[in-house]
C-alpha cells in the first residue's frame, strides 16, 4: 500500500504541476512549489486513504471535464474544492 500511496502521490503532483504549468507568474510558481515541498510528507499519510484519494480523484476528472468544456471558471471553482478538501483531509489527520 505505501508503494501505491507513492505512485498516488506522484500522480497528483503531476496533475497539480501541468495545470500549472503555463503560468508566467514565476513568484506564484514558486510559492506552489515551496507549499508542495512543506506538505509532502503528510501527502503521504493521505495517500495511504484510499477513500480520500477516491474522492481526490473524481474531483480531478472533474477539473479535466470543466476544462475540456472551456468552463475555466467551473475548473477554478473544482480546482479550489480539491485544495480546499486536501487541506481540511490533512489538517484532520495531524490532529490525530
């Protein structure tokens, strides 16, 4: 299980870093990279919930389907439901 909360957690990173990754605001990038680095570890943990990335998951596909649709709006609002739900998640589990 921890190697499949690894390979998780590369795949969310990669997601989390190509939608990014146009972006011309270098400081803002920077600022995503430092945030992901801190929380890496504890990524982990929440990884190894296969519940949590179940649900992790389906809000990504629906980031994509919003995006494939051109409703950049509807993926932003996704997009922020998914960091919003992968903090509280991570912030439920340092509590314990």
């Amino acid at each position: 299980q921890a190697q499949d909360a690894e390979s998780w957690r590369k795949w969310d990173t990669q997601f989390h870093e190509t939608l990014v990754k146009n972006c011309s605001n270098t400081r803002l990038l920077e600022l995503i990279q430092h945030h992901r680095h801190l929380v890496a570890r504890y990524e982990r943990a929440y990884m190894q919930n296969l519940e949590l990335v179940a649900v992790s998951a389906q809000q990504h596909h629906s980031i994509l389907a919003a995006l494939e649709q051109g409703d950049v709006e509807a993926a932003a609002v996704a997009l922020e439901g998914n960091w919003q739900y992968g903090i509280q998640a991570l912030l439920t589990f340092l509590k314990h």
